[in-house]
C-alpha cells in the first residue's frame, strides 16, 4: 500500500461495501429475527437438514463467507509466520489459558442463578476462532498469512483440547471450588470433523485457486483481476449467514429479551479484555501493526458454530445452553466490527511491515 492510502481517512480506504458494514449487519441481524418470528416453521425447515450439527444453509454461508480470505492468502510467506515465535506463543497463551480462564470467571461471576447460560457461556469460551474471524482480520488490515496459520494452528489444538478443558472447566474446577457442577459430551471425532468442514475445504479451496491462478495469470493477474472479483462474496456470505442464523433463533431471542441481556453482559467483557489483551501484548513483545491486530481478533473471536452444535447435541436444541451460543454472535458480530474501527484507528500508533499484503486487493 502507498503512502498516500496509508494516510488516507480510514473511511476512505474503505469499499463502499466495507464502509457501511454495520449498517448491513444491522440490517441482517433484524432481518433474521422478523423472519423468524414472521415465518411459521422457517426455524424448524432451516434445522431439518444440518451438517456436522449446524444448519446445512447456514454452513454453506460459512464456507462462502471464508473462501476468499483463504484465496488471498500468500501461501509462500507462511514460513515468515511459523518462525515468529512470539506471535505463536501469545496466541497459544491467549487462546487456551486466559480466554477459557476469563469466561470461566465472568460466566460465575455474572450468571450465579442461570447454570444453563452459565455452561453455554463457558462453552463459548472453549470454542476457539476458525470462521469469522478471518473476516474481522481481512476488514482490520491484519497479516493474513499470521491469520491462516494461527486459525490452523487454535484449530489443531482445538481438536485435542476441547474435550479436556470442558471436562476441567465444567466438572474439576468447579469441584475444587465448591461449585455446581455439570458434564460434556463430546468426542475427539466431532470436533476434528467440524474443523475439517469449516476450515479444511475453504482453507483447501483457497490454497488450489492461489495455486493454479497464479499459474495461469501469474501473481499480478490474480491479485489485479481474480481477486477484486470474488472479494465481496465474503461479506455476502457473511451477511447470509448471519440471516439464518437469527432467523433460525429468533423467536428464542426476541421472546427472552432479559435473558439474553443477561447473557450478553459476561460476552461484552470478554470479547472487550480479549480484544484488548491481545493488542497490550502484541505491543509489548514488539510486534508490527498487522501482526498485532490477527493476534487481537484470533484471540477475541469464537467458533460459534461448533459452540452451538456442542450444545445442541449436549443438552437439546431448546436448552438454556444453545440459546447462551446463539446470543454469542448475537454480540460478538457487532462488537468486532466496531473493534475492526477501532482496529484502524490504532494503526498510526504501530510499526507497520514493508511489504502488507493484507492491506491490498479489498
């Protein structure tokens, strides 16, 4: 990116598309529930066919949604990626100690009486980023690169590590401590496939278009050309996903407006201190601008999807348990994309990379 983009209004540097994103949010989120509460059975049709305990639409709208960051991606820089330790070790830190620690805590501490939302919310908190987070990353200016390789990397230890933490967070803790306590069923399996699905295909899809695009129109070609055309659909399926899933919980929201306030309290903290530990701990081991805001998102986002499928299949579609991981992205949409704004704000404020791909091609 140029000089002068850089000093550019951030509202400038923005696409249309982009620069009125909460407005479309909005828009969806609304759009969802009224559908859900003004269509008879649209909850019940949108459920009936699921992949991998989600919504087959609605997975379809995930897949969408990722692809075209994942065809962005330099694959050839990954190696810049994997051999900056800091960045891996705080992700790793941020990721499996401190967020399921800190919605452990704020989960008790805010929903004493509700061990319903209680447990969903720690689940939530079990559930570390692979889908919107690439999105939040890519709008923000982040590493791309740094984006893919630690999605992949919480996505690995997401497979290994769910199980045991839901085992220690639901069940050993709180007996140490004197709490209720409650259980998790959930095998290895599941989440592997739910990784597969939601971050193996758009991650493979986008690998093969780098690949054989820049083959047959070279580096420039792709990015002048490919790139500028299947950029958007990210946003659309971000969008359409969003419809769906509000739609298909919208009559749980909108008919328990004070419990989902409820619920909402703890996950404002959280997506807040995540968001910002990651930033106060990049700039402290010295990280770039770009480096620093993939950090922030991976560490503040959530895989909802799995949240929500673990629930469902855990304690029912109806639970007390699915209704705390559907109000997740219910907060956390909006609340990143204000930090994604805030997000640019900040970037005068740190040392940038020379070569930013990320920051191209929007």
């Amino acid at each position: 990116m140029t000089s002068t983009a850089t000093s550019a209004p951030v509202a400038q540097r923005l696409s249309t598309l982009d620069r009125f994103l909460p407005v479309w949010i909005g828009a969806a989120m609304v759009a969802g529930l009224l559908l859900g509460r003004l269509v008879p059975g649209l909850g019940e049709a949108l459920a009936a066919v699921q992949l991998q305990g989600v919504s087959l639409p609605i997975a379809i709208g995930l897949l969408v949604m990722m692809y075209p960051p994942l065809a962005k991606v330099r694959y050839d820089r990954l190696g810049t990626v994997t051999g900056d330790a800091r960045m891996l070790v705080s992700s790793l830190v941020l990721n499996w100690l401190v967020g399921p620690a800190l919605m452990f805590a704020l989960a008790w501490l805010l929903l004493p009486d509700l061990p319903e939302y209680r447990t969903g919310l720690i689940i939530v908190g079990l559930a570390r980023c692979i889908a919107m987070v690439i999105i939040w990353n890519d709008l923000a200016c982040g590493d791309r690169e740094a984006a893919a390789v630690l999605v992949a990397l919480n996505s690995i230890f997401q497979v290994f590590m769910f199980a045991v933490l839901g085992w220690f967070y639901l069940s050993v803790l709180p007996a140490w401590l004197g709490l209720e306590q409650a259980a998790l069923d959930v095998s290895m399996w599941q989440i592997a496939v739910s990784v597969i699905i939601f971050l193996g295909i758009p991650l493979l899809a986008g690998y093969l278009s780098r690949t054989i695009g820049e083959k047959r129109w070279g580096r420039e070609g792709y990015e002048n050309r490919f790139l500028p055309r299947i950029g958007p659909w990210a946003l659309y399926g971000l969008l359409f996903t969003i419809v769906l899933l509000f739609a298909l919980q919208g009559e749980e929201i909108t008919s328990r407006p004070l419990d989902v306030v409820r619920i909402a309290l703890p996950l404002l903290a959280y997506f807040g201190i995540m968001w910002g530990a990651g930033y106060l701990l990049g700039r402290a081991v010295g990280m770039t601008y770009e480096r620093t805001t993939t950090l922030a998102f991976t560490a503040a986002g959530n895989n909802f999807e799995l949240a929500i499928a673990v629930a469902i299949a855990t304690f029912g579609a109806t639970s007390g348990q699915a209704l705390a991981g559907v109000v997740g992205p219910l907060i956390e949409v909006p609340v990143l994309v204000g930090l994604v704004y805030v997000s640019l704000w900040l970037r005068r404020r740190f040392p940038h990379t020379t070569d930013t791909p990320s920051t191209t091609h929007r």
